[in-house]
C-alpha cells in the first residue's frame, strides 16, 4: 500500500483536515506525525526515519505556524533532509505570501494553495497518482500471461509489461518545470492561476514566472 508522509505543525488543523479528506478519497496512506509527539516521547526520530523511508512521497506544509516555531520549523527541514531521495512536495498558502520564509534543500514540486473546493481535485490527482494499491494484480495478470509465452524471456516482458501498465505516473499533474536563476535549484511550481511571482522555497529570492514558450518576454 502506497504512503505519504506529512510534515507540518500541529497547531494547522485546518490543513491537515483538508488534506485528511483528500487522503479519504484514495487508498494512499497518510502518516501524520507531529513534533509535540517527539517531545512527549509517544514518538522517535529513529520511527519518522522509518516512516520516511516507507513512503512513496513527503508533503511538507509550510506555514506561518511552522515559520513562527524554531523547533517545528527545524523539524520541518530535517524531515525534508531525511527524504532528499524522495519525492518532495512543498505545499504554501496563497494567503501567507511574504509571510513565510522556510527554505529547504530539496524538493521536486512546489506548490500554493488554498484548502478549498478549486484545489480540492488537483490536489487529490497529485496524491491518487501515488496510489499503487492495482499494481500487485496488474503485475500478477501479466506476468502470467509472459509465463504463458514461455519462461524467462516471456515471463520478464509480462513483469515489464505490467510495470509500464500500473505506473501512474503520468496522470500526476507536473506544473511548470523550472531552474531557480539564483540557486539553479530545479523543481516545478504549481500555482493558482494569473500568478506570475513567487518565492523560491530553496534560497527564498523572488522569481518570476517566464512566458509560455512561444510568446514575446
């Protein structure tokens, strides 16, 4: 079964609800773990390294309540470091821009938001696109129809075959592909329509989204 970690504060509710509900309408497991867990002792780094590890992607939120908390705010990014060979997804608030000034070493998708019903389908494309729960019987189905053609090579075009039919990858939406003019970070951006200028979430400059390919600068 496909996971997802999220990283984030305890005190955004509200977003962690929002993304709660996207998680309901997918067979993704999320793993919400917060740092007032670690304190208390219900939890250990050495468990979110494991839960890490397991998952197929970690979604940081970023917020005002993760830049306002040094110790959540620390977490936040050594969570990130942690899963720097997986796919990393930043998420921000539309409304807390100029606000929020978090930078973390990696990350393949950056993305602003609002928990509402405009991104409620987008961002649960983004989340299904991780769910692998059909991949076990597309795998079984043809790798028996490679047997059928023969051991070995037929047996391996079947698991091949059927690797290249359960990848959903290609339904995850990609947002603008982009490299970072100060840092040459290069990730993709996914934000709200009609905006043109945001931060970069690895060295916090302000960058401008370039023109479609094709139209005058």
């Amino acid at each position: 079964m496909a996971q997802v970690f999220i990283s984030h504060s305890a005190r955004d509710k509200d977003l962690v609800d929002f993304f709660a509900r996207l998680g309901a309408r997918t067979k993704v497991r999320l793993v919400f773990e917060e740092l007032e867990a670690i304190l208390a002792g219900t939890i250990s780094p050495q468990k979110i390294r494991r839960d890490i590890a397991s998952s197929n992607a970690v979604f940081l939120i970023l917020s005002k309540n993760v830049q306002a908390i040094p110790h959540t705010r620390d977490w936040v990014v050594w969570e990130a470091g942690v899963a720097s060979n997986k796919d990393i997804w930043i998420f921000e608030l539309a409304s807390d821009r100029g606000t929020v000034s978090v930078v973390t070493p990696f990350l393949r998708h950056y993305v602003v938001f609002e928990p509402n019903d405009s991104y409620f389908n987008y961002l649960s494309a983004v989340l299904e696109s991780y769910d692998d729960s059909h991949v076990l019987g597309t795998l079984a189905a043809t790798t028996g129809i490679g047997a059928a053609l023969g051991e070995g090579a037929g047996a391996l075009l079947g698991l091949v075959a059927g690797a290249i039919m359960s990848d959903r990858r290609g339904s995850r939406p990609t947002g603008v592909p982009l490299k970072c003019v100060h840092c040459s970070s290069v990730y993709s951006a996914h934000l709200p329509d009609g905006t043109t200028t945001f931060r970069c979430p690895v060295c916090n400059t302000a960058l401008v989204l370039p023109p479609p390919a094709g139209t005058a600068a």
